[in-house]
C-alpha cells in the first residue's frame, strides 16, 4: 500500500476527471480527497508512490465551499496528507464560501475546486464562477449535479460550448407563448445536451457496504384544522386571518407537524431505537421533539441556529439537529438512525441529511431513515417533489390544488 488510502471506486475517477467536469459522487464517498488527489496529479505528484512524491512548483489552489464546511475546516483536514500547506511549497491555499466567490473573479493561472455546486441560475455567483471558469483550471464537486437543462447551461458555458446564456436559449429552449412571464416550455436539440452532458459528468460509484432502508411512519393530521387554514385563510393558533403565503404554508405544516399522532410516532421510534439523530425544519418542532426527549428522560444535544453541540456519546442519546443548519459537514459512524420528524422541501437537503451517517467508514451495513408523514395534501405534495428528485415549490402547489 502507498502513502495515501484511496478506495478503488477513487482511483477509477481519476482516471477519468479532466478540467470542467462536475465529479459526482454521494454523500460520503470521498469527493474532496479524490479532488485534491487530482491537482496533486497535475502539480507533478504521484499517488501511486510508494511515499510521498513532492510536487513541482503548483499552482495556487482555491476551495469554494458552503461556508458551514469553511467553517467546521473539513477542508484543511482533507488536505493534511498532501501537506498542504506546508513550506514545501510556494502556493496558496485558500478556503472559503460560495458567498465570497466575487473576490476571486480576477485570479489567474490557479486550480479551482468547485464544493456542492451552486451555479444555478443567472446569479452573481454564476457570473463571478464563469469569469474564473475562464482564466483558471477548474473542477465542480456534487452528489446532485442536476434537475433539468438550465441548471447545466453555467457548466455548458463555463466550458465553452456555448458564449453565454443567450446563446444557449437560442440553440436550445422552447419558450411558452401563453404565460405572462418567460417559461421554459421544452427544448431543442437534446441530444446535443445530452453529449455534452456525457462530456462533464463523472460519476464515481462508491462500492460502501451500507444498504438504506426508508420507512415511512404514517401520522394523522386535523382535517378540520387544515380546512380552515387553507380555505378559510384563518391562523388557528393565533385567531387572526393569514395576509401572507409564506405564512398560509408554515401554517399549513405546524397543523401538521404539531399532531399528538406524529408525537407518539416519534416516542415509540425512541423507545426502539436508544441512538438517533432527528432532523426538524422548526422552532416550534424542537420544542416538541425537546419535550418528548425530557419525558422519556433521553439525554439529548442541539444544532441548530441557536446552539451547535457536539453529538452526544453513551448508550442512549438523541441528537436534534436542524436541517438550514446542519444537513452537512459533520459526520456521525456511532449510530444508524436517522429520524425525519418532518420533511424538508428540498431534496437535495434531504439527501445531504441522510448522508451523515452513511459514510464509508461506517461499521453499520443497513441504515435507518424514518420519515414522519402524513396524508395532508402538503405532506403529498412534498413527499411527490422529493419521490422525484426535486424541490417542493408553493407557487405550483397553490396553482394545481386550485385546479
């Protein structure tokens, strides 16, 4: 064995990881090592060696990262065994969030690594990703690359393939003639899409052990209640009409979510299972999931926007965490449960919660999801968005339901 452990489903990827792919790989299988793997690669070393091979003369590297994984330093630890940085070396090294990417736009001549895409849309950041697409070499990282076509066009151009956004539509999409605003209808040319979305993916395949198993644990709802919030416009909790959307949908979820049906759900879920993590979307959950937790004297932590804990040790302990806060960037090989006591809109917040335990290092072999849900269309809806890899979107509920 050489001086640095790469699993083979790694090695397979560098074989095929070439400037302005997007390497996709799922959560927890060894993304940030493989990409650092690759500018050591092209800087002059080896990995292959039986010990380290120093590098000749690299290039400065930039991480673009969420500022939650800046923050925790998961970076720098990835980077140890390439001994970056060290005073071997001449070349920077700097971490830092999607939320500063403008600083660098004018960098040149360096290798830029790209964490948890985030160049959707005709944003600052895809502005300022597409300036340094253009004077640097670069790869993208994403365990999900990808809805439709439009969240690859930055990609497509940063590439190359076509001169900007209009070039794309152009070649590309199909408007709709009938909506009041501009709305992708369909597009031309697919195949063309699909070669050049051949040309960037790389996918690597981790071979884990692990299998998942995802329940879904049926909970009632108060029909009444729901009634009255979603045609009545009326705050139950409150007595007071509902002025706002935003507000008409959090209203719709906390009768939901705050059901003595889902809080039994999850009091036996605990009585099975003595370690669990448990992911809410908000307050008001906490205080529900904090309560339980008491009652049935668990010893329990928080991370959230109010308090980041460590996760707890022992025998029985529940782990509550929020998902804006804590989907990523930390990593957990003592228990293999997970509870969702509710659903997050977007799927790929989701699929980062779940990977917190399914990683390759784990000792578990079968992982445990259990989603609480129930049959209030809101429940439906966001269950259907996530069953197809999508984001739950309100403008789209509120449109069909009153179809």
């Amino acid at each position: 064995m050489g001086w640095l452990e790469l699993y083979d489903h790694q090695r397979e990827a560098l074989d095929k990881i070439h400037n302005g792919c997007i390497l996709c790989g799922g959560v927890g299988s060894g993304k940030s090592r493989t990409a650092i793997a690759y500018y050591y690669i092209l800087q002059g070393g080896n990995v292959d060696a039986k010990t380290y091979v120093k590098m000749n003369r690299p290039k400065d590297l930039y991480i673009i990262t969420t500022a939650h994984k800046r923050d925790k330093k998961e970076w720098e630890a990835e980077l140890i065994p390439f001994l970056l940085p060290s005073e071997l070396y001449s070349a920077k090294v700097t971490v830092d969030s999607w939320n500063n990417i403008a600083k660098y736009k004018d960098v040149k001549n360096a290798f830029f690594i790209f964490d948890e895409q985030r160049v959707v849309g005709t944003g600052a950041w895809v502005k300022s990703f597409i300036d340094i697409s253009r004077k640097n070499k670069w790869i993208l990282l994403s365990a999900t690359p990808g809805d439709t076509w439009q969240d690859y066009r930055p990609v497509f151009v940063a590439n190359g393939f076509y001169k900007n956004k209009t070039d794309f539509d152009q070649q590309h999409v199909i408007w709709s003639r009938y909506a009041n605003y501009p709305k992708v209808e369909g597009y031309y040319n697919q195949g063309v899409l699909l070669r050049h979305r051949n040309d960037i993916l790389v996918h690597m395949k981790d071979k884990r052990g692990t299998t998942r198993h995802n329940i879904v644990k049926q909970c009632n709802y108060d029909k009444a209640m729901y009634k009255r919030v979603w045609k009545d416009r009326w705050n139950p909790f409150d007595d007071e009409p509902i002025e706002e959307t935003g507000k008409l949908f959090y209203l719709l979820r906390k009768v939901v979510n705050t059901d003595a049906s889902r809080q039994v759900a999850l009091t036996e879920l605990l009585e099975e299972n003595p370690k669990t993590i448990i992911f809410y979307n908000f307050d008001y959950e906490l205080q529900i999931i904090k309560d339980i937790c008491d009652n049935m004297m668990i010893p329990y932590k928080e991370y959230n926007g109010h308090a980041h804990q460590a996760q707890p040790v022992g025998d029985n302990w529940a782990y509550i965490v929020q998902y804006t806060a804590a989907s990523e960037a930390w990593n957990c090989i003592t228990t293999n449960v997970i509870i969702f006591y509710s659903l997050n809109y977007s799927y790929k917040v989701m699929e980062q919660s779940s990977g917190r335990i399914d990683r390759m290092n784990t000792p578990f072999s079968d992982l445990y999801y259990y989603k609480l849900k129930s049959h209030a269309p809101i429940d439906l809806g966001i269950m259907r968005a996530l069953d197809q890899k999508k984001k739950f979107n309100e403008s789209s509920f509120m449109k069909n339901s009153q179809n």
